[in-house]
C-alpha cells in the first residue's frame, strides 16, 4: 500500500506511535478496520487512532475478555478489529476467549500486544510478558509476529492487513533501538531478515534482541574476526524452517535470543526444527532461564538476562571454544 | 397480541417435534445434554420459526439475524432446529459425537452451516454477540442479535462485563436472553452459587430486565416484539424447567448431562406426547 516513513519518524515516534500511525494510514484505505483497547489507548499509543477515526474506535474499559469476545463477533461480521492492550493480559488474562474465540474458528482478528518482555521494566512481572511468545504460538491458526523497532512494525502492521486469520503483533514499550532506516519493502511474514552475514556461527534474535545481536556480531567481526550470520526472526509462527536449517548446515553454531523465557519461545521453536533436522549443532537459548522477571530499567533486564550486546558476545565466545571434528559430509550422516 | 392462535399452535407443533428430535439424537449419541436443551428449545423455536430472518441457502448472508447459543452445551438442542430447517442433513444427526462427524457436543462454526459462533467455553457468547451487533451499527446493517445465556453461565466475570458494554453502547440490536432453569452440572443454582436477586442483577447493570415464563410463546413473543421498540437494552429472564416435557429428568440437575438407552428413549417420547397435549389444552383453553 506504500506507506511511507522515514528514519526521523521512528526516531520521534515510539514503536507504539509508529504502530499508530501505520494503522491510521491503513484504515484510510479499509474502512473494515476498527481498534479496540481495554482502557490502553493512552498507555499502548493507540488513541491516535481515535483522533482520526473516533466512530471506529471502542474503548471498552478494563476488560480484556470481553474486547477480545467482541472483536471476534466483529470480525465474524465482516470488521477487521484490532485490539490494543498489554502483551500479558493478551496472552493471560485474555487468552480463552483469544483462543476459543478468534484462533478456534479462524477470525481476522490483530491483536497488538504491547509493553512485551520486560520493556515495561520497572513494572514488575505482573506486568512484563514473558510467556505469550510460548503460549500463543501454540495455538493453531495464529501468526505470531515480533518486529525488532518501530519501521519493522509498520512492516508487520500492514502485512498483517493483508494476511487473512488471526495475528499477534508483539512489540515494545516506549522507543526501540533502531535496526531498520527505511521501509521494509520486502517484508514478508514466515521469512526471516538476514541482517548480516557470516559462516562461523548464527544468531537468531527477535524483537529487541535484534538490534544487540546485531551490535554483537559488528563488534566481533572487529575484534576477533568472527563472521556471524545474523537473522532478524520477526515471525516466530509460521517458523522460517528453511533459514534455521540453513544456519545450522552453514554455520554448526545457533545462539537464540529473545526477551521471553527460553522455555517455547523463539528458543523453543528453532530448538525443534534443530532436534527435527537430525544434524548436530552447538545451541545457547538467551533470554529468561525459566524464572520471572526482575525490577529495573529494560536495558539493565536485558544485561541480567544475557541479551544485550555484552551477554551475546560473551556467549559467542564461549560457543567458539567448542571444536568440531573435521567432517566434511557430517550432515549426511542422519 | 403478538402471535394468533394459528401461529401459537403452529410454533407448539414444531417444538413438540424438536423435542422428539432431541431425545432421537441424544439415543444416537448414546448421551447428551438434554436438560438444558429442552430448556431452551422453546425461545429457539420461536425465535427461529417466527422471528429471524435468515437464508437456509447461504449461511453467511451478511444481512441475517444472528443467533448465539452462549450456552454452547445446549449444541443437540439447537441441531434438531439447524437439521430441521435444513441447514444439515437429517441422517447426520445419527452422527452426532461419533468419531470423524461434523457434529459435537458444542456446535463448530467452521463446520456446521447456520451456526454463527463456536460456544462452549462458558462466558464468552454475550461478547460475541455484542461484537456483532456493534459491527452492524459499523455497517449500517439493520439485522438483529439474539443471545441464550444459561444461568449458571451467568456466574462467569465475563458475562457481566459484556452486560456492562452492552448498556455501556446502547445495544438494542442484541437481545440478551438468560434460559433460567434453576440447575447446573453439580445441583440447583441458588446451592451452588446463587444467582438471586437475578433479576436486579440485570437491572443494576442498566437493562430493561423482565421475567418470562419460558414455555410459553404467547408471553414470550410479547416480551420479545416490545424488546425490539426499546432503546433501552433489554433482557429477558426465561423462567424454565430443565428437562422440560421429560418426566423422569424434568426439574432434575442430574440430567444436565445424561446417557439413555432404547427404553428410556421410549418412555421419553411416551411423556413428551402427553407434555404436548397437555400444552395444547392450556392454550386453546386459554
């Protein structure tokens, strides 16, 4: 649809504004596009909206099963709802009706989850998401989505427009480090980004780890040499098996990194398509090791957790020690 | 009056038939839900055979009434209507809840034609149904919601905030209707979590609320017609049997679930053929 931004937007707006604003364009031009939030219109950015399109747009107060219920019906009626709230409350206190109504009968319903992982630092656990990843990719229909800033979502948003069935776009509080300067052109949901290149060893990152994973793999090309393939996996579900198979064939070293628990997240999904393959491969999961999150600022969380730019370099360095035995054709050995 | 005598006698007749269609399926299912089926047949008798305007031929017209069965458990109660109406075919019901059938204890809107949401999990219809009928404001459609809640469903939080939403928009479009028939799966209401004051319940929460003996069309159809010229939103509180036109489960919680063989298949249908008379006499009598 050509929506246009620059990398000054997305340096002014927040990811949420962004998401916002790539949503009003959108509707411009679909008048079947209608926004529900749960008392989050102020908080997940998404009031903008309702300047431009008040008639379209259903506060329906601190009730996320309801506005996931009524999205549905909306969306059974021909509408295309997006709701607004909290990663956790999409994927916790909403999920019944998530599930039941909107994934079970295959609904063209977007969910927006934001303030995702722990990017709602000084909140608490009560208010970090760091199970949805897990939960929601296991419900059949969904696509899953985390965009890695705010063009990336942009991205997301208008693919998922385009995309019949049920989307989960989960994206973060406030400004995201920036990985993409212009539009995505060639976006394309279940196809990874490859971000930079490398035959020594793959980092899978989603959504704020991606700008640190790709810090780390610049840094250790400069100070020791390595050449590490970077993969932005923006769509967790459908998987991009196909990337994943081919940096574990190139590469033989997988670090994942996500601000999520390791348990069924991105992790989690390249762990099965590693243990489907039948070849061998070193394999670090960073991110929450099954415990809840602490309080702080969200960068000093992502250095607790490893994923920073400090923590992915450390552990790339202790992948490196690993040696493999010469063995040109170990991959036919399966 | 808002149904003739003609019509009154025409809507029984159907029922009786429904009925008899329900203990038929619930045989060839060797169980089902037949108390709160019969419970509700009634008001989806009505609302189907007089009142919503829907296209046996296609479905998913997208101007037709909508129909909520929130008490999704109450699926072989609304299939006898769905197979009678043609929807689905009439031998399919001998399928139902066998391996590999379309059809289930709770009805599947991807694969049952007229079914307009997959209900079952407890709470989640008002909702639905108050989406619906916001979309055809969005829409600028004039087509109707209807909503069957079960009592006992009413002890689930979400519920309560659809009703909120549904007074909150003004949501005359949906009729909201509760089929109060006392019972739920582990004894009567009021013993385990109880409901009462109900009616102010729906009152406080901004609806135009009215009690209605749930077996009765007469009542019911007034109820319903005066619903449809009121701003305000309205709920209609179906006093009930469960079990109703049953003798051996009317009236009884244990059978709000429950398996029957051939015999008391039989005796089923034995005591709905006096139910339906008895049903005759009070309305030509009346």
């Amino acid at each position: 649809m050509g929506l246009t931004y620059t990398s000054l937007d997305t340096t002014k707006l927040s990811t949420a504004e962004v998401y916002a604003q790539a949503l009003s364009e959108l509707a411009a031009q679909d008048e079947r596009i209608v926004v529900l939030t749960s008392d989050l219109a102020k908080s997940t950015k998404i009031g903008g909206f309702r300047e431009s399109f008040p008639e379209r747009f259903y506060n329906v107060g601190i009730a996320e099963q309801n506005m996931f219920g009524i999205a549905a019906g909306m969306a059974a009626s021909g509408l295309i709802p997006f709701t607004s709230c909290f990663a956790i409350f999409n994927a916790c206190r909403g999920l019944d009706q998530v599930h039941t109504d909107i994934c079970y009968p295959n609904l063209n319903v977007k969910m927006i989850g934001s303030h995702a992982g722990t990017s709602f630092g000084q909140a608490g656990s009560t208010h970090h998401s760091t199970e949805d990843i897990a939960i929601l990719r296991s419900i059949a229909n969904l696509t899953v989505l985390v965009p890695a800033d705010g063009m990336e979502t942009a991205a997301c948003v208008e693919a998922a427009v385009a995309h019949e069935g049920p989307v989960y776009i989960r994206i973060n509080r406030g400004f995201d480090q920036i990985v993409y300067r212009s539009p995505l052109e060639d976006y394309q949901i279940g196809k990874a980004n490859v971000l930079h290149e490398g035959s020594d060893m793959t980092f899978i990152a989603c959504g704020s780890a991606v700008f640190t994973a790709l810090q780390a793999a610049r840094e250790l090309e400069s100070l020791d040499g390595l050449k590490i393939r970077v993969l932005d996996m923006h769509t967790i579900k459908p998987l991009d098996v196909e990337a994943v198979k081919k940096a574990l064939k190139d590469t033989r070293r997988i670090i994942t990194a996500e601000d999520h628990t390791v348990i069924g997240g991105l992790g989690g999904a390249v762990a099965e398509v590693i243990a489907s393959s039948g070849m061998g491969c070193a394999f670090r999961r960073l991110g929450l090791q099954d415990t809840f999150s602490a309080i702080g600022y969200h960068e000093d969380l992502m250095h607790l957790h490893e994923i920073d730019v400090d923590g992915i370099m450390k552990n790339a360095r202790e992948m490196m020690k690993i040696e493999f035995e010469e063995d040109d054709d170990w991959v036919d050995e399966v | 009056m808002a149904l003739s005598a003609q019509e009154i006698l025409q809507l029984e007749t159907k029922a009786n038939e429904l009925r008899h269609t329900i203990v038929d399926t619930v045989l060839w299912a060797g169980s089902g839900h037949l108390g709160g089926s019969l419970s509700m047949i009634d008001v989806a008798t009505l609302l189907y055979y007089h009142y919503m305007k829907i296209d046996r031929d296609n479905p998913h017209w997208e101007d037709r009434d909508r129909f909520i069965l929130s008490k999704g458990h109450a699926g072989i109660g609304f299939v006898s209507i769905l197979s009678d109406l043609g929807f689905i075919k009439k031998e399919d019901l001998k399928q139902f809840n066998l391996t590999g059938s379309h059809l289930g204890i709770h009805l599947d809107a991807t694969k049952v034609p007229g079914v307009d949401a997959s209900t079952g999990s407890l709470g989640h219809g008002l909702s639905i149904a108050l989406g619906m009928a916001l979309a055809a404001r969005q829409l600028g459609k004039d087509y109707r919601t209807f909503c069957i809640l079960g009592d006992g469903e009413c002890n689930e939080g979400s519920v309560w905030e659809a009703a909120m939403a549904i007074s909150h928009y003004k949501a005359s479009n949906l009729l909201t209707m509760v089929d109060r028939n006392h019972a739920m799966i582990d004894g009567p209401t009021e013993e385990v979590m109880a409901l009462e004051p109900f009616a102010d319940k729906w009152k406080a929460f901004g609806f135009h609320t009215e009690v209605v003996n749930g077996h009765d069309f007469a009542a019911m159809a007034e109820a319903i017609e005066a619903s449809f010229e009121r701003e305000q939103p309205t709920c209609l509180i179906l006093d009930t049997i469960k079990g109703a036109g049953v003798d051996f489960a009317a009236g009884d919680y244990r059978w709000h679930y429950g398996a029957i063989n051939e015999e008391l298949a039989q005796e089923a249908h034995r005591s709905l053929d006096a139910y339906h008379q008895k049903r005759l006499g009070a309305v030509k009598g009346a």
